[in-house]
C-alpha cells in the first residue's frame, strides 16, 4: 500500500500529515493552517494535497459526528454538514471519523492504551471531545455519536445550553479561560502557571473545574469499568495540576474495586487525531473492525 493522507481537521486549524506504512504513528507533517472557511476552500486545499502526493486513502478526523464517508453534524464547521468526502473527494478511500475516537485509535494501537482492552480518552481543548475502547473495541455508536461526554451533567439545577455541554462549559479549556480572566489573569495557561508556582488561592480556582471533571467522569468509569483515563489536547500539559484534584472527586464517587482508576496523559498529545487518521486510512485493524 502507498502512503496515505491523514489530515486532523477542527474548528480553528487544519493539519495534515502523510504516513507511511513502513512507519505507521510517525506521519511526516505536511502543514498546518487555519481552518477552512468554506467547503470549495476545504475541497480545494484538500485535493491539492491529494494531487501533490498521489496518495491511495485518505483519514480524516472531524469535530463532530461521522458515519462512513459522510459527516453528519460538524457544529464548528457547519458547511461539512450531510457532506460525502467520498463525493469530494473521489478516488482514494476515505476513512472518516470524531477526532476524540481517532485520537483513541492512536493510543490504543501504539500509545498510552496499547495492550488494554478497556479504557476512556478525555480530548480536552477548546472544548471536550471523548472516546472509549471497550473489549478491544472502539464504540462508535450511531453516526458516531457515542461517547459525548462533554454533555455530561451533575448538576440538577443547569438548564442546559444548545451549543456546549454542561461539562464543556465548567471543565474545558475555554472555561478555563474564563476563570482565568475572572481572577485577572491571562488565560487557562497563566493560571495553571501560578497554581503550578505554589499559588494556593489560585489552586483552589482550579478546584470546581476538577470536581466537575471527577463527578461526571465517576458516572463513565461505574458504568465501563476499566483501569486508566486518557487525557490528551492542551488540558493534559496540566494533569500534574489537575490530575490529583480530579481523582480526589472520582475516587470519592466511586466503589472500592473502581477506585484503583489512573488519569495519565495521552504518548501523542495533539497530534493524536493526526496520527489516528493515518492508521485509520491505512486500515489498523481497531478501527476496521469497529462497524460504522
């Protein structure tokens, strides 16, 4: 098989890589630009790469949900909604799927996952992505909307939101933003910074977000079991902060033969999705075998 195109799509920044199956997990970077703004511009950039490098497939991971080749609800790139890439894209084989399951493959098959049959990724950035390998398998679920989990709720009283989640919106890196500027401070980084450099009033502003983390995450790990949570996107730079005030939730919350759970951070921080879409397209058998 000749090298395929992995590209890691979101809603801010396009990515694309080429692997080689003689090196699969190690995709040469090809470049990284603003996203899209339109699906000519997407189809334009896009079958420039494919004719530039004559590549026999394409993986594609989206920020959202996929079934097949078709993506059916991108909401940071609403012109990829009910889109057949197969139609745009004609000729090579397309594998097409969420970003947080791609990312997923890519720990399962050679990185932090790899050799476990059970285990939840966490993909916390601007928002928060998840996935989940159980039995060995990659859950997809109908148009690949299993494993939404920043939706997750453990507050009775939240009267919801059409665009972010609950979780999403007391966990994520953009609610980390936002308690960072409340405190006068930069950003999620600057305040992890000074949490970090021994801040113990900023620390304690890190301790809602983590409780919600491990409250909800409680809930995940009861129902699927398993021995580790992966945590890969910018938030995993932080675990050394956030990681024992998460678990410290988690732990409280669940019975004693769950509580032995580990929150590590992802082997391929944020190029997981990339290299996910790479293996995916030279079809690893994690993601052939998991039906769409």
């Amino acid at each position: 098989m000749s090298k395929v195109l992995s590209l890691d799509i979101g809603g801010t920044n396009l990515r694309a890589g080429l692997m080689d199956p003689a090196s699969p997990g190690s995709p040469k970077t090809l470049g990284h630009w603003p996203a899209p703004a339109s699906l000519e511009a997407f189809r334009g950039h896009v079958s420039g790469l494919i004719e530039t490098h004559k590549v026999s497939g394409i993986g594609i991971a989206v920020p959202g949900l996929a079934e097949g080749t078709r993506c059916i609800w991108i909401p940071n790139l609403p012109y990829l909604d009910g889109v057949d890439l197969a139609d745009q894209f004609p000729g090579p084989e397309i594998a097409l799927g969420n970003d947080a399951q791609m990312a997923l493959l890519a720990e399962a098959a050679l990185g932090a996952a790899r050799g476990q049959s059970d285990a939840i990724l966490l993909a916390i950035g601007t928002g928060i992505g998840s996935a989940v390998l159980s039995d060995g398998r990659i859950l997809r679920g109908p148009s690949g909307s299993a494993a939404s989990f920043g939706w997750a709720v453990a507050d009775l009283d939240d009267l919801g939101d059409p665009v972010h989640g609950w979780l999403e919106r007391m966990a994520s890196g953009r609610a980390l933003d936002a308690i960072a500027s409340a405190a006068g401070l930069a950003n999620g980084a600057d305040l992890i910074m000074q949490a970090r450099e021994g801040n113990a009033e900023v620390r304690r502003l890190l301790e809602p977000p983590a409780a919600a983390l491990g409250t909800t995450l409680a809930g995940a790990v009861a129902l699927l079991g398993g021995n580790s949570i992966i945590v890969s996107g910018g938030v995993a730079e932080a675990l050394d902060m956030l990681a024992p005030l998460i678990l410290e939730a988690l732990r409280r919350h669940l019975p004693p033969h769950l509580r032995g759970i580990e929150i590590i951070a992802g082997t391929f921080g944020p190029s997981a999705s990339l290299v996910g879409a790479g293996l995916a397209a030279l079809g690893n058998p994690l993601w052939k075998e998991t039906p769409s």
